[in-house]
C-alpha cells in the first residue's frame, strides 16, 4: 500500500515541493510513495513545477484507509479529512507541534527553521542520496518562498546554506533573480476572483476556544492590491460569518517588509492587545511584519488566550 506524502490545506510552494521530494525520497529508499495535495496548486507552485518540469501531485483531501506521512503541518485543523481512519507514519516540519496524535510510534522531524524543504535537505543528507535536478530546483524555489527571499525573521543560516547547495545541483546561477520572478508570479492578482485570493494562503486556527482564521497576500509593491482591497474585505466578511470570531487578511509587502492587516472580527481590540498598535477602522499597518508564523501567530495566541 503507497504511502501518501501531504501537505497542509491551501497548499503553497513548501507544501507541494516537500511532498514531492519526501516521497522521491521515500521511493529511492525502496518505500512505495506517493505525492499529494489537499487542493490546486496556486500559481506560484504551478510556475515552480513547470520550471522544473516536475509533474503536479495528486489531490487528496481524505486519509481514510491510507498510510499517511504529513508535511509542513501537524495540526489537525490544516490536514486531511478523517486522519483518525488513517494512519500517520511520519511528520516533517517547520510548524510550530499541532494537535494530531498517533496510535503507534512514527517518524518525526520537526526544526525551528525557515521552510520544509530545508528539513527534507537534511533528510536526504542524512540518508546519503542524492538530490536529482529536478527536486533540488522545486526544492531551493520552496525555500525562497518561505523565507522570503530570506527576508522573513523565520530564515536561518541552514535555509541560506540550503538554498546555495540546491541552486548547485539544479543548475540555478542566479537563484536571487528566480526568486524575484517567482514572487511576481505570486503578486499577480489581475482577474482572480477576491475568494480564491483570500484562501490563497489562508490558515484557520483555534485560539483560546475562538476559531481564528488568518490569510496572507505577499506582493512586491502593495499597490497592485489597492484595486481588489474592498473585494477581499467584503470576502473577510462572508469567511467570518460562517462562524468565526474573527478573520485577519494579512497583505505583505515584500519590498517595503511590512503588512497591512485587514480586520473583521466581534472584538477588533485584541489586534490592539496583540500588537501593540492603536485600530481605527477595519485595517492597520504593521511594520515590519512579514511572517504569520513567526510575527502573527504568537501574539495572537497570546491576546486570545
Ligand atoms: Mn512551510
């Protein structure tokens, strides 16, 4: 029985790149497995696959029935319709440790670093195989977006060092200016409808009992969203009334390295607790802040607790 490689739902470039490349892992260390993603790619990842001509994963949203090694999450809010009916043999990650349990012993390895590809380098380090082209390209791609171009207070000198070995194998000189091209396949906005934008990147949490839910946008330049700014409120809106306490839309200006945070919440205060910073109306800039991870989330957790 193949094991299924997923990541988290909303899939983004880590996901897909570390579920690709941990089940070649996988299969080169003689285990039947197979790539997945609980939705379609975005365009950012469908750019990266098609520059490395690596073939899309499959979509699968249920684990019922099927052996499971989870990527770039462990929460049980981001993963797989009924883990429980499913058996989870492995955990690679840079999250935070969520809330799944396993029956039996598993395979995990977690790291404070800046993207999941940085651990699965590790993992073919450790195991001694080599990283085909192919890979090592999707690979050093995700871990730009992650990091951010190492911009983000997330990168660490592993991701940097990372980046400069995968950019060797796959033949990249100039892996800043792919990089660039990347994140201005991600800014391109033009003729999406405001939900999809929302959910682009998109993550819901549970905080002190609240279901929270915190979406991000990273652009180059802010500006290219000032048209769509209204829409994707109004889509805030809709998100939250399905019952949740509060929606936050994070959009990231990648150059400037800050984010205006659109609010739609019963209690806009506790983005006052959160972070310090004085709301009036329903957005606020945050200087600075560039990673939900790392700068969003914590103080968050924190304020609703
Ligand atoms: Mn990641």
């Amino acid at each position: 029985m193949a094991v299924y490689v997923v990541g988290h739902k909303n899939p983004d470039t880590d996901s897909v790149a570390a579920a690709i490349s941990v089940a070649d892992l996988m299969s080169k260390k003689g285990v039947e497995a197979k790539p997945a993603a609980q939705g379609a790619l975005n365009p950012e990842s469908a750019f990266v696959l098609e520059k490395f001509g690596v073939a899309a994963p499959e979509i699968v949203t249920d684990a019922t029935d099927k052996k499971i090694i989870l990527v770039d999450h462990s929460d049980l809010a981001q993963s797989l319709d009924n883990l429980a009916a499913g058996e989870i043999i492995g955990i690679y990650d840079h999250h935070k440790l969520g809330d799944v349990t396993t029956p039996n012993p598993l395979d995990i390895l977690v790291k404070p670093v800046g993207c999941s590809c940085t651990v699965v380098k590790m993992m073919y380090d450790c195991a001694k195989i080599e990283i085909s082209k192919p890979m090592a390209g999707i690979m050093m791609c995700a871990i730009l977006s992650d990091t951010v171009m190492f911009k983000s207070p997330t990168c660490t000198p592993d991701d940097k060092a990372a980046v400069e070995a995968l950019a060797k194998i796959a033949g990249v000189s100039d892996f800043m200016s792919l990089g660039v091209e990347m994140f201005k396949v991600k800014s391109a906005v033009g003729g999406t409808p405001a939900k999809d934008l929302v959910f682009r990147d998109y993550k819901d949490f549970n905080m002190g009992g609240k279901k929270i839910g915190i979406g991000q946008l990273e652009v180059v330049d802010l500006s290219i969203l000032e048209p769509v700014k209204a829409a994707l409120l109004e889509e805030c809106k809709k998100v939250k009334a399905e019952g949740r306490h509060s929606v936050f839309l994070l959009l990231t200006d990648i150059m400037k390295e800050g984010s205006e945070m659109l609010i739609v919440s019963d209690d806009p205060s506790y983005v006052a607790k959160a972070f310090g910073v004085e709301v009036k109306g329903d957005s606020v800039w945050l200087d600075g802040v560039l990673s939900r991870k790392k700068q969003v989330v914590p103080p968050f957790e924190k304020a609703f607790a």
